[in-house]
C-alpha cells in the first residue's frame, strides 16, 4: 500500500464520524475521493454539509505518493502533518527493519 492510501485511511480513522464525514472548524465536511495518477498521487473534491444534509463543493484535497498532504478542505494543517508525520515516520522504521534483515543474511551466509 502506498503512503498516500495509508494517510487517506488515517483521517478516515482518526476524523471521520460516518463514512468519510468530519467536523471541521467552520462546519462539516464530507471528501469523495477521485482519481489517483499513475505516480499514485490521490485526488478529490470537498463538500460542506449544511443542517439539511446538502452537499456544496467547498474545496478539494491532494495527497502526494509518499504520503505528504498538500491540501485538504476542512482540516487544519497542524492535522495533516502530524498524520503525514506518523506514516512517513512508520514507513522509514519499515525499510530500516528490511535492511537490518538483509544485512543479517548476508553475515550468515
């Protein structure tokens, strides 16, 4: 799974109350995710809810393939670095961990 869907699934986790809703500061926000680009960028529309439920685009939002949050309607920025923060850091202890295994076969061997 790419760093991008990997922050994608921790808003959902951490600030959606129902499918892909969120409280932000000046209202609720709903994000519908478009598409994602070939370099695995993943990109999407914003919509503020109003008291009826009604949907009105309020922005979008855009993740970059090593998980860096660019925009995202709704959510403050101290928020998306912070998640950004956590994947990329669980990412580095990933590959750390991968290379401690190879250099082991190689002494083994």
């Amino acid at each position: 799974m790419i760093n991008a869907q990997k922050v994608l699934d921790n808003i959902k986790e951490q600030l959606c109350h129902e499918g892909t809703t969120y409280k932000g500061k000046s209202g609720t926000y709903k994000y519908i995710v478009g598409r994602t680009t070939t370099d695995g960028t993943i990109n999407g529309v914003v919509h503020k809810i109003d008291e009826e439920g009604n949907g009105k685009t309020a922005g979008s939002f855009k993740i970059l393939a090593d998980g860096t949050v660019t925009r995202f309607t709704g959510i403050a920025t101290k928020t998306t670095l912070a998640i950004t923060k956590s994947v990329q850091s669980e990412q580095s202890e990933v590959a750390v961990e991968e290379s401690q295994d190879e250099t082991q076969e190689a002494i083994a061997v």
